[in-house]
C-alpha cells in the first residue's frame, strides 16, 4: 500500500509503497478514506515529535476497519471508525483517575515508536504519536479509534479526531461554558473556529474572535462570533476589556499556535475566569505570565489535550452535533487533497492559506 513518509529534516513528504504488517493484540487494520492536515503534522515533519524517521504522520482520519487483531474487544470489521490524536485504553493510571486525556497510550506510540510497516529495503516504518494516517490503509490501535454512524461525509468526518474534538471539548468539558457567559478565542482557524460554535452552542452572551486574518475574522463571525477583533489593530488585551466593561471574559481560550497567544488569552480573563491553552510549541518555549496576576488573580488554567475528555464518549456526541447542523465543518474544509498532492498541503496548512485541508485516500 502506499504511504506519506517523512524521511528526514529537510526533506519533502515521499509516496512510497510500503508493506503493513499484521495486527498485533489489540490492533485493527483500517482502510482509509480521509485525513485531516493539522499544523501538528506538519511541525512533527520539522522536529516537534519523538519518533525517528522515516515515519508516516497524520492523526486525525477516517476510514473502515478491515481486520482485527487478538484481544480487540469493541471493534468489528466493517466498522467505520475515526482515528484522534490521542488514546483512551481505560486501564492506565490517568485513565482510572478520569484524565483519559493524559492516557500511557499516548506517549507509549513514541517511546519506543510504533513500527507498523517496512520500506522496499527493509528499513522499519514508524508512526508519529501511534497513529499515522497520511496512508492508503494503517495498522492501528483500538484505544485510539471509535466508531461512529455513516452520517457525515469523509471530509467532515476526519476532523473529528482533532479540530472538532480539541476544539469543542475544549469549551464543553474542560472549561465548561456557561450560558450568558463572555468569551475570548484567541486564533481563529483550525481549532479556534471550534471554539467559537462551541461557545455560540453553549449560550455564549459574548464571543469575541481575535485573529490577524481578515478571511478568518469574517469566517469567526459567520460561525457565532458577536464580535471580531484584529490584533494589528491596537492593543487586543485593551480590545477585549473595552468589550467586557473593563471586567475580562469569563473564559479565554488560546488556539493561535504561539506563546504570545497564550499569554494574551491569560491577561484577557476576568479576575476568577477560566483560561484554556490549546497549542504545541516546542519544548524550549516559554510562557510568561504577569506575577501579580498569575498569583492573586484567582484565575483557573487548563491545558486541553484533545479536548480533555473520553473519546468514546465525545466522538460520538459530536458526530451527531455535525449530523444535526448544530455545529458546521463545512466552512472549515477549505481544501482538498490527493495523497500525491499531500506537499502541497502541508505548505498551505504551515503558511496558513487554508482552515483545514483534507487528504483524500
């Protein structure tokens, strides 16, 4: 089958044909239909990542189960299913303490890396994070995949696992909006726009979108922004206050993929607000927060790693969000792709021309 392996620092995505292995304990083969280009992928091809190359990336997809291995429990060929950048396996310690999201599965498909697949020299094929779904079929791990109905296309589909579930669970189940409340989404793309149908489903009074690009701040209000707010345009702390009396938001999430933002989204809440940071950054960056504020502020901060919450559980209820027509993907897809083509979308995904590009398998 044939695959996008990263084979180096430097170096384009190739195509190559690649040989999958069998299934081992609880593993299944899908067949994929689509994927979803997130900037995570494209900074795991520029060092953000712990897995040696050459390596197929991609996290969040959608696609049909075709075998499965020993010991899988709630999987049956023929299930469609989405893949997340996260896991759930239900057994580990932050699993029975209820913080699924910081599950061992994680981790454990980077240290060791996962190999799944072998080059036409031998050469072992990892996965970044576990998963890797830049790929025509892929040997995957079931506390990484749920299945869902036949109700959304594959296009839409595919952003379950990351935009839909990081974004969404970010407001629903790590900050847990209140309505009437006031709300700040710093970054407006492929996590922020999430954010901003989210608060508009949880009854939001007010959802300030702040974001640099024009395209975007428009999209934002389409999607339930009451108001918009351009960072080059003064000073967007100062902005954000103006439109709360003064006070701060009740909830501010961070979704621009940079220390800055966060540490706007953490002086834009109100005294006793909730701030959510969502973004990846590497590991030598640093956040600075005012020591005033950040010791007597009252103020709760939360980390989101897919969206904090059971992907069991979540998947599904935001499948039905999108099947209903409460929250919408079809303004995000901005693009679609052929697996030959997936250089082109990396390059769209990391000069930010595009919200979301699909890869079609």
């Amino acid at each position: 089958m044939r695959a996008a392996l990263h084979t180096g620092a430097g170096a384009p995505l190739t195509i190559e044909k690649i040989d999958l292995r069998e299934p081992g304990p609880g593993e299944v083969v899908v067949d994929l239909e689509a994927a979803a280009v997130c900037v995570t992928d494209v900074l795991a091809t520029e060092g953000l990542t712990l897995v040696p190359p050459p390596f197929v990336t991609g996290h969040s997809g959608t696609g049909t189960v075709t075998v499965v291995g020993p010991g899988v429990t709630r999987t049956r060929v023929g299930d469609r299913i989405v893949t997340a950048g996260s896991a759930e396996c239900g057994v580990c310690y932050p699993c029975v303490q209820g913080t699924p999201s910081a599950c061992d599965d994680i981790f454990g498909g980077m240290v060791p890396p996962r190999a799944v697949a072998t080059r036409a020299s031998g050469e072992p094929v990892h996965v970044d994070g576990g998963v890797g779904v830049f790929a025509e079929q892929m040997v995957l791990r079931e506390s990484g995949i749920v299945t869902i109905t036949d109700a959304l296309h594959a296009e839409h589909a595919a952003l379950l696992g990351c935009g839909v579930l990081s974004g969404l669970g970010a407001v629903f189940t790590v900050a847990n909006v209140r309505r009437g409340s006031a709300v700040a989404v710093v970054g407006c793309g492929h996590l922020g726009l999430w954010m901003v149908q989210g608060a508009r489903l949880a009854g939001a009074a007010t959802i300030i979108a702040v974001e640099y690009d024009r395209r975007r701040r428009s999209l934002a209000g389409e999607l339930g922004a009451t108001h918009v707010v351009d960072p080059a345009d003064g000073d967007p702390i100062a902005h954000v206050r103006e439109l709360t009396g003064g006070r701060g938001v009740d909830f501010a999430f961070e979704a621009g993929g940079s220390t800055s933002a966060s540490e706007q989204a953490f002086a834009m809440a109100r005294a006793g607000g909730v701030v959510v940071t969502t973004s990846m950054a590497q590991i030598t960056d640093l956040v600075t927060l005012n020591a005033l504020d950040f010791g007597v502020g009252a103020k709760r901060i939360s980390s989101s790693q897919s969206g904090g919450g059971y992907l069991k559980r979540d998947i599904p209820l935001f499948e039905s969000l999108l099947a209903r027509g409460d929250v919408t993907a079809a303004p995000i897809v901005s693009a679609t792709y052929s697996l030959d083509d997936i250089n082109v979308a990396f390059a769209a995904a990391r000069d930010k021309e595009v919200i979301t590009g699909v890869i079609r398998l």
